[in-house]
C-alpha cells in the first residue's frame, strides 16, 4: 500500500490537479475567504483618527504592540475592525484546553466524542466574547487619552464612542472566528493558522522594502543585511528540516490463523514528530503575552507609573520578555502534546488490535516507553522553538529588523506553507484513488 501511494504521489502533475474539481472548489474558496479578510483590515473603527495610531506605532512599535500589529496584518496600526484579529479566540482555546485537563466536567466533555466537542467549542466562543470585550474596552479607554502631532485619536470621546469601538472590533473578531471555521471546514488548511499567515504575509513586502530602507538611509551596513538574509534563509531551512523529522517506533502484528488462511504478521511503524506540537506553542505564547499589552501598551502616551514599567519591560529585546517567551514556549510545548498524543490512550488500541513494540510487554510498559520517547522528542523540539523564536528577536531588538523577518513569523510562515501543502496532495492522492477505482468497476463492468 505504501509503494502504491508513493508511486501515485510521484505521478502527480498540473493534469491530475486540473481534473481534481473538489480541489479547486476549496482552493478558490480559501482564496476568497482571504482576500475577505484582507478587506476587513482597512475598515475603519468609527471615530478614530488612525493617523495618531500610526504615530503610536512608530514611537513605541518595538515592542509588544509590534507583534500586536504583525499578528493583525497591519489592522492595528490603521485601527481597523479587525484590529484585535483572532487573538482573543486562540486565548480562549488555551484557557478552555487548560481546564478540560483541570476540572471534571469538561474532561468528562472531552471523552464525549462529536457532541462533547462541539459543547467545548461553544464554550471557547462565550469566552472569546467575554476576552475581545475586556481587550476592546482597554483598546477604547487608551484611544481616548492618546494624542499625536495632529491632535486627539478620538474625535469624539465619551460613552458613545465606547460602546461602538467595542462593538465594532468584537464584531470583527467573531467573524474572524466564523471566518476561520468555514475556511477549516470548506477549505484547504487550518483557518485560524491561514488568518494569521495571510496577515504576516501580507506585509513582508513592505518589511523588505523597510530593511533595504535602513540599508539606503546608512542604519544598517549592506553587509548586514546581506547576511542576515543569508540567515534568515538558513532559518528556513532549518525549521523545514526539523518539521520533517521524526522519530520511527516499529510496530509488529503477530500472525494469526482464520480457517486455513493466515493473516497479520506485518511489521509497521508508527511516526513521532520530532516537534509534535508544530507552531501552535509561539501563537499560544503571543497570544497570551499580548493581553497585558491591552493594558500596559495603550496607556496613552503616558510616563512613569506601573503601566509604563510592564511595557517597558515586555518590550523586544528585554530580560523579562525573552525569559517569559521561552518559558511559555516550553510550557505550551508540552502541553499541547500531551493533548494530542495520549500515551496510555495509544498504547491500549495498539493492545486491542494485537500489534506491539519488538521487546516492550503490551499494555503499561508500552504506555511508559511512549511517555519516555515523547518526552525527549518534545525536549529537543521545545528548545529548537526556543532557539528559532528568539534568536531573531535580538536582532530586532538591537538593529530594528523589522518584525516579519522574526522567528516567530517565519515559524508560522513556514509551517502553516507545509501544512497546507500536505493537504493539497492528500487531496490530489485521494483523488487519483477515486480515478482508480473507478476504472476497475468499468473494466469489471466490461467484463
């Protein structure tokens, strides 16, 4: 089965792709979706003078609001509709995901199947609503004290105001929600990851064109630049490399005899990434370190006091920051393997079909020889994002690179790309399966 797949994979071509028409369906319709998105990021919240957040950007940009406006695709700094983008959602998916594993009753949820999934998903959205109100609120409030060279953010402060800006930016985070549940479902790709990615994407033209800007100007040596694109290749590279490695544990199924057959025997392997846990620790980190920038980064303009001290110190580059970056990395990289892979759960289905591991006893012993394996696997894949994600934030932090070229962003960049293009070939492999089975009832047909 597996050389038959591999030969069908390698006889793919612009002909098996023009004839996949469910293919293309759900390619033009993740391409809409997005190009959707993209306009919402230019519709202006009511009553603000995006000038003056631009302004905001530009003298305080270098740390957590930055990445606040990368993340948003540029929706930030023109203060649009979807200037909080689908931030509040990934947090309430963190803190619904934290507590199935904490209290009962959505761990019972959980093991519900399809019915106990969609409860919690309802759930994460309630929360989502109540987190983008609180961010949305602390955006409101900050727009109103904040002022620029050409005057106040607000052209009309007070209640009213409020009210709308709230409405507005939780409007545009739920149907960035939607958005993203109808590009998982109708096409290519995880819609949360593919929001985001269009959204860094977007803007990695106009961050070239600023690096070779600073180039020009004399802030940065051509020979800098040069080798920091060298290095951001080689960054590449290397995240591709360690996304395709993984870790074969042989699986064999003894024979077994039915009447005068005999069957089973075969020898398998089951695959571990290397990093199992993919991109989704450097967005959970993110996610979660952006809600005190709701707080300390819309403070007005405003010196001293303790808002001041946390943007301050949640800025690139800093101690406070690098250390709570990685440690949630760490964090979120074992967490969310151990949400995906359940040793015990893995190591009873492979008892109840008869296959086990050459030298290890079914049962408990195959469930700890997991937990052993995966918790190196997810070691070394913690600090290889560690390394990847903050590296580069250095040199943002002390030459003023600008965001999109950050390990972070080219995390999701390359990730979310090999992800989506996995997809497209089970999509086209599947198709050509369909093609050949239909050619055998014809022939049987003929016959």
């Amino acid at each position: 089965m597996a050389s038959a797949a591999e030969q069908l994979a390698s006889n793919m071509s612009l002909g098996v792709f023009s004839k996949a028409t469910e293919l293309k369906k759900r390619i033009w319709f993740t391409l809409g979706a997005l190009l959707v998105y993209r306009v919402g990021t230019y519709i202006p919240v009511p009553g603000v003078d995006a000038s003056v957040m631009g302004e905001m950007l530009q003298q305080h940009g270098g740390g957590i609001l930055g990445m606040f406006d990368m993340f948003s695709g540029g929706a930030l700094g023109r203060m649009t509709v979807f200037a909080l983008n689908i931030m509040p959602y990934i947090s309430a998916s963190i803190i619904i995901q934290l507590m199935s594993s904490a209290v009962p009753t959505l761990e019972a949820l959980k093991k519900e199947g399809e019915g106990g999934r969609k409860k919690l998903n309802q759930y994460t959205r309630y929360l989502t609503v109540l987190i983008a109100m609180f961010q949305s609120y602390g955006i409101a409030i900050g727009l109103e004290g904040m002022r620029g060279a050409f005057g106040a953010a607000v052209i009309d402060p007070g209640a009213f105001f409020r009210l709308s800006c709230v409405v507005s930016l939780v409007g545009g985070t739920m149907f960035l929600m939607w958005l993203g549940e109808q590009i998982t479902a109708r096409g290519i790709g995880n819609g949360t990851s593919l929001i985001i990615f269009s959204g860094i994407v977007a803007n990695v033209p106009h961050a070239l064109a600023s690096l070779l800007e600073l180039g020009r100007t004399g802030a940065l040596s051509p020979v800098f630049i040069v080798a920091f694109l060298v290095i951001a290749v080689g960054v590449v590279a290397f995240i591709v490399f360690i996304e395709r490695a993984q870790r074969r544990i042989v699986v064999q199924y003894p024979k077994r005899q039915v009447g005068q057959r005999m069957f089973g025997g075969d020898s398998t392997h089951m695959p571990l990434k290397l990093n199992t846990s993919g991109v989704i620790p450097p967005i959970f980190a993110s996610s979660i370190l952006l809600i005190p920038a709701t707080i300390s980064g819309f403070s007005g303009g405003t010196d001293g006091g303790i808002l001041a001290m946390i943007g301050n110190a949640l800025s690139h580059g800093q101690p406070l920051y690098l250390l709570t970056y990685a440690a949630m990395i760490i964090f979120f990289s074992y967490f969310y393997t151990a949400v995906v892979f359940n040793p015990d759960e893995t190591a009873e289905n492979l008892k109840k079909y008869g296959g086990f591991i050459p030298g290890i006893r079914p049962g408990n012993a195959t469930s700890s020889y997991f937990d052993t394996v995966l918790t190196r696997l997810t070691t070394v894949g913690a600090l290889y994002l560690c390394v990847v994600c903050l590296l580069p934030e250095v040199l943002i932090s002390n030459y003023g690179v600008p965001f999109y070229f950050g390990g972070t962003s080219l995390m999701i960049i390359v990730s979310v790309t090999m992800d989506t293009i996995t997809q497209v070939q089970s999509h086209l492999l599947a198709h050509q399966y369909e093609g050949l089975i239909k050619k055998a009832r014809v022939k049987g047909r003929g016959r």
